[in-house]
C-alpha cells in the first residue's frame, strides 16, 4: 500500500490557549504517502479557536480521497478542506522536488512565558546585537505590555519585535498602546483589534506598520492590496496547498507587501514543511515556527536528541483499516 493515514495526540508541555479555547494535547494525523521507493509525510491538523475546519471534518475529508492517492499517490487533490489540502500537498511535494532543500536557519524566536520568564531568555541570549523577536501582547494589561517591551529594550536597545495582539485590544486600548510604542523598533503589529477598518484608521492615526493574520483564515477572504497593510502572515496550514499559499505570496510582493511565513502549532513534520515553503517563497524571510518547545513529544524523529519522538508503530493507523 502506497499511502497510509495515522491519527496522533501529543500532549503540549503546558496548556495553551488559542482564541479562548485551552488545549492540553495537540491532535492530528499523518498522511504516509509512497512514490518511487521515496516515502513522504503531510501534517493535517486543524487548530482549535483559529481553522475554519475541526478535525473530525478534516478526518472525514482526507478519508474521502485516501483510495485515490492510494492508487495514485500523485493524484491532482482539492478537498477545500485548508489543513487537508495543505497536509496532502506538502506530501506531494516532496514526492517531486528534484532536490533536498538547503537546511534553513531555525526562524525569529517567539518569546513565551511569563514577563520574568521572557527577561531572563532575552538577557540570556540576546543580551547584544541586532535581534528580531516575536512577542505576544494583548494578555494582559497594555501596561504590563509597555513596561515589558521597555524593560527588554532596557537589555538590548537593538532588538527588533514582532508584536501580535491576536486581535485582543479595544481601539481605545490600541490608540494607548500605539502612542507609547517605540515604532523604530516594531516590525509589525499583527491586528491589534478586531475591526479590519479600525486597525487602518489607527495606521492613518499612528503611522505604525499593520500586518494581517487571522484576516486570511476567513472562508470569504481573496487577496486584495489594501492600503496601510504592511505584511501579510500566512499560516500554510490554515489557509490550503502549498501552490494556494505560493500564488497568494507572489500576489502579495507584487504589491510591494512583506510576507511572512508563520506555524500554527503543527509537529516538527508540519513546521519542516513549513520551513522548507519558506525557503523557496520568501527565501529573504525567516518564517515564525519557534513553538516546537511546546511540544513533550516530536513525531518520527527527535529534532534535539532528548525529547522522546513517536514512531509509525505508535501511532493508530486509521487508513487502511
């Protein structure tokens, strides 16, 4: 059998919380497929709080089309399912590359923790020169954000952030926030508020550079050039195919857009398929896909040495059955 479909659940080293809804175990499946003696895998994992889908429906949808693939293991596949359509062609792609790709330097780190947990990483390892970090806010007080940015710029005047707000201000508490932000320093805010327009209202208040994020997740969303929209974050996996996500970023840059590449909370499977999308669509920028240390387990193969990494015999094989 050419193709196989493996269900997994990896308990995070600690609750998250995505949108309101905490997670203790990231669950999702593996697709297996089989080409030439060359065997590739694709993550399909819906993130709860943020993918349009659930898993149960991305389970029933990737079910629907495992007989084609298992003939056809390059069978030209659109479910309209994001994390399905992502996951079946990052397999694909690899069946097909001509060559492996060049190791990709690990991207920005993502600050996470508590605000002295946050200070003493940045002062252990980024105490001097030229950093760009992402740090979420919006979870707690705008204040206690002001004072944490202050206090590690206090560290390191140099570094440069990566703010992402998961839409959580009000445009009141945006307005405060934006007005004290040291802006030099600020890549881009990822939308501070849940209001599309306010978020441009508060660029043409502000002059600070908006980038959009949960805005691309939307069923109904089709790229169109907004003006004030500095960079635009795509999550492959919560937006489709590996082509779907090229055709969007070379949309982007024809239009002078900045594009990052970004993890959803995906294995190491699905942030090395991220990682290597990267390397050929925006091989200028570093994707965002430090959260593998959320993980107590890594899939196939440890990715430090240490963490223990489930293999295919532990997994439940769901297809074929």
């Amino acid at each position: 059998m050419v193709a196989h479909l493996y269900r997994y659940a990896i308990p995070f080293s600690s609750p998250i919380d995505f949108n309101g809804e905490v997670i203790t175990t990231r669950k999702g499946l593996l697709l297996a497929l089989q080409h030439q003696q060359t065997t590739a895998y694709g993550e399909i994992a819906p993130l709860p709080g943020f993918s349009q889908e659930t898993l149960q429906q991305a389970l029933a949808a990737i079910e629907a089309v495992m007989p084609t693939l298992a003939n056809n293991p390059l069978a030209e596949i659109s479910t309209g399912i994001p994390s399905v359509d992502f996951g079946v062609g990052c397999a694909q792609w690899q069946l097909t590359r001509q060559c492996a790709p060049r190791v990709r330097l690990k991207g920005h780190p993502l600050l996470a923790g508590d605000s002295k947990q946050i200070k003493s990483r940045v002062q252990a390892d980024f105490p001097n020169g030229h950093h760009t970090l992402k740090l979420k806010v919006g979870r707690q007080e705008i204040e206690q954000d002001l004072k944490l940015i202050f206090e590690l710029l206090a560290i390191n005047p140099k570094l440069r952030f990566r703010l992402d707000a998961n839409r959580k201000w009000s445009q009141e508490q945006a307005a405060t926030i934006l007005a004290a932000l040291p802006l030099a320093n600020i890549d881009y805010i990822e939308e501070p508020t849940p209001d599309l327009e306010a978020n441009l209202k508060l660029v043409t208040q502000f002059h600070y550079p908006l980038a959009l994020d949960e805005t691309l997740q939307q069923p109904n969303y089709r790229y169109q050039p907004i003006e004030g929209v500095h960079t635009l974050v795509i999550k492959p996996s919560l937006i489709g195919s590996p082509l779907t996500i090229q055709n969007l970023v070379d949309q982007a840059q024809a239009d002078g857009i900045k594009v990052v590449l970004s993890s959803a909370f995906e294995t190491n499977i699905g942030l090395q398929a991220i990682s290597e999308l990267a390397e050929i669509v925006t091989p200028e920028e570093a994707p965002g896909i430090d959260t593998l240390s959320a993980f107590s387990q890594h899939l196939l193969s440890s990715q430090d040495g240490e963490t223990e990494a489930l293999m295919l015999n532990q997994l439940d094989c769901v297809w074929p059955k």
